[in-house]
C-alpha cells in the first residue's frame, strides 16, 4: 500500500505555550494569562495559544492516516527544540518533506519511522514536532494497510510476544484548577492524579514548602471522603517542576526530609513526586535525582517515588536515566522525543532495565496524538499513561480510556470472528 498523496492543515491543541522561564522567575498571574515580557527566545507572550500541525496521508484504497505535529507546553525549556509554529511548518513541510511521502511503501513501519526521524534537510534534523506527527501519520498508515489497530502493529513489528491487550492505568492532571479538578478525577476514578502544577514557590509550593503540605492533606482527605467505594485507592502523582530544590538549594538531605514529610502526610495513598530537583542540565539533574533516589530507597519508612521529566527528553537521554536507576519511574514524554518509534524504543527500554515507564506527553496534544500514544502505550505494557490533551480534566480522561477500550474491543472482537470460523 503506497501513499498518494499528502495535506497539511493549522490546528488547535488542546492547550498553550507557556514560557517555563518568565513563570519561573515570578511572572504574575492575570486571569489565565500572565503579565511581563517573555524569556524564552520566541515566544511572543508568556502564555500563548498552542499550535498543531495535522498531516494527512492519503493512501491507494482511499483511506486517510493521520498524524498531529505537536511540541509540548514547556517549549524551549529543559534542552527541548525551540516554540513549534503551524504555518511555517506547514510551508516546510509541503515543500520539503511531501514530495519524500508520496509513492512510499506503508505496508511497514519500523524502517519509514526510522528514516523519517533521522531525516535532515540542508544537514538538520527537522523540528521534533513534525518527526512527532510525520511517524504518527506512518504508524496509522501502516495499521490501515493491514486492517489492524495500531497497538498490533506495534507489537508485531518491535516482536513483543504478550497477546492480551489491556486498560494502562492513567494519570490525569488538573492543571491550575488542582481542587475542583480532584473531585471529577475521583467521580470518575482515575487511577493516578492529580498532577496539581506546582510549578511556583510562591503561590503553590510555599517558601518552606507548606502550601504543598496542606494540599496534600487535603488531596488524601478529600480522595477518602468523596470516593464511592473503599476499594478506590489511587497514586498520588505531583510535579513540582524542581522547586522543592529551588527551597532547599538542592541539598539532598533536606530535599529527603521534606519528601518524607510529604509520604506520611499522603499516608495510606503512595506518593509520586515529578521532578522534584532541577540544576539546569541533563548530568547535574541525573546526579541530584540519583542521590534523592538512594535516601529514599535506605529508608523502609518513606514511601515516595521519583520521577524524572526535565532533561530526560531524548531516547538518548531515556536510556541514561535508566542505565544509572536514576528515578523510580522516567516520564516518555511522547512529543519530546520525536519520533513516536523513539517512544516505543523508550518505553521498551524502562521495562528491560525495571524502570517505571511512564507514557507521558503534555497537555499541549490533539485527539490524534493522544490517540496514538495510547495504543503505544497499550502495546508496550506501559506503567501508566497521561490523560491528554488539555487541562480541563473530563476531556482527557474521556479521550484515552474511550480509546483503550474500542481498541481492547475491536482486538478481541476479531479473534472471537476468527475462532468461530
């Protein structure tokens, strides 16, 4: 099955650009927007409206396969590829990169996803975003080309033998809205929440750390009164974007002692903690969470887990993380590493070495990607996947576990077909 031809349309994520530096730094809230100039090179605004760039692969049959182009909501922050914009992109893409589509083979994934991650134009590998949604289009091709889902391709070309598909639990985020956002995650039991944005010292974390502890005891409170059966018992999940080091000047120990203030306070529910300390590079940030990692895992009476996110963008950087046990857990933050192979290759590797694979990715998606990713996530056993795109909580949700599930459908609806022939 080849490719005939190929369009591109500007889209809508389902959040914005927010520039990481400027909020750091203190920018203060207006409504939903902020006020001050913006730090990170292009962004015109701190926050900004989040941009997407659909490809469309029309195929010989005349079905279309679908991919989103899409960077995440930190652009420019952590080592990431600079602010993704759809309409020069779009120009790009139809100029350079069309004409490499058209007449090409789809009928496989593995070998088109590795060479259109890789590509270069005029000797520079093109924007992560478009290697994003240039292998997703692939990947939907490939799974049209043989009447299958996406999650069988994928565990038919990377030979990953497990025949049984089931629901990954999820992890829902609750953006800036970290208290109206918990009761719709626990109504509709969400397996790991809430996320929470604690992404400021001063107005979220505390400047000792206090406006993070009472919010986790009321997070624990209100999961116990609200739930409709005793037997919902979820992770708390909470990324602090590296202000818990930003209070301490990053010393470990007493980095660990707040932590293990946090894992009592969060007590019966077990804590995750993203990104908890952030030096400013992949190497210092990798030692830091290395360091934390080892107190915690000497200490039976601490029941909190790592997570690394910041400068663990890359396969690359995935692979080292994992090689030094740098985290309990290693967010795959789907649009940063590329191509959507990459996130397969990655979210393999965690597994291989005992490592949390986490399917991550950011608010700042489509339906499309989320889609995707979640049938990536499915084939590869994944520890858990992100409810995305957006932040209002309901739609993510709604978007990934329909999906999980028409997929567990369609999978084992066709294998009673075939057993009854």
């Amino acid at each position: 099955m080849k490719i005939v031809d190929v369009m591109a349309s500007e889209s809508l994520t389902g959040f914005y650009y927010d520039d990481q530096q400027a909020i750091k730094a203190g920018a203060e809230n207006d409504q939903f927007t902020y006020l001050g100039e913006p730090l990170t090179p292009h962004f015109k605004a701190i926050r900004q409206a989040g941009e997407a760039l659909s490809i469309m692969l029309v195929l010989e049959d005349g079905s279309v396969a679908y991919g989103d182009a899409v960077a995440v909501q930190y652009s420019g922050a952590g080592g990431r590829d600079s602010l993704f914009e759809a309409a020069k992109a779009k120009t790009f893409f139809l100029e350079a990169i069309k004409p490499l589509l058209i007449d090409l083979d789809v009928s496989s994934f593995r070998a088109n996803a590795r060479r259109f991650d890789s590509l270069q134009i005029e000797k520079k590998v093109i924007h992560t975003a478009l290697r994003y949604g240039i292998t997703q289009a692939l990947l939907d091709a490939t799974a049209k080309a043989n009447d299958v889902t996406i999650a069988e391709i994928v565990r038919k070309e990377y030979n990953i033998e497990d025949t049984t598909f089931k629901p990954i639990p999820m992890f829902a985020q609750s953006g800036d809205d970290r208290y109206t956002a918990v009761d719709k995650m626990i109504l509709k039991e969400v397996e790991v929440l809430p996320h929470a944005l604690i992404n400021s010292v001063k107005d979220k974390l505390g400047i000792h750390g206090e406006k993070l502890l009472d919010y986790v005891k009321w997070l624990k409170t209100r999961i116990i009164d609200k739930r409709l059966k005793e037997a919902y018992h979820p992770i708390l999940h909470i990324d602090v974007y590296g202000t818990i080091g930003m209070i301490f000047n990053d010393d470990i120990d007493k980095c660990f002692e707040y932590l293990k203030t946090l894992s009592k306070t969060a007590e019966p529910f077990s804590l995750r903690i993203e990104g908890p300390i952030d030096k400013g590079n992949r190497e210092q940030t990798l030692d830091a969470l290395k360091a934390l990692k080892d107190k915690i895992d000497d200490d039976d009476t601490v029941h909190v887990e790592i997570v690394a996110d910041e400068w663990c963008n890359t396969l690359e950087d995935v692979k080292v993380f994992a090689d030094q046990n740098a985290a309990h857990m290693l967010q795959v933050k789907t649009p940063d590493l590329g191509g959507v192979n990459n996130t397969i290759e990655a979210l393999r590797y965690c597994l291989k070495k005992g490592v949390g694979a986490y399917s991550g990715g950011s608010c700042n998606e489509t339906n499309i990607s989320a889609e995707i990713t979640t049938e990536i996530a499915m084939a590869c056993n994944a520890k858990q996947c992100l409810a995305k795109p957006g932040m209002g909580t309901d739609e993510g949700i709604m978007i990934v576990k329909n999906h999980m599930m028409r997929t567990i459908t369609l999978i084992e609806s066709r294998k009673q077909h075939a057993k009854n022939r």
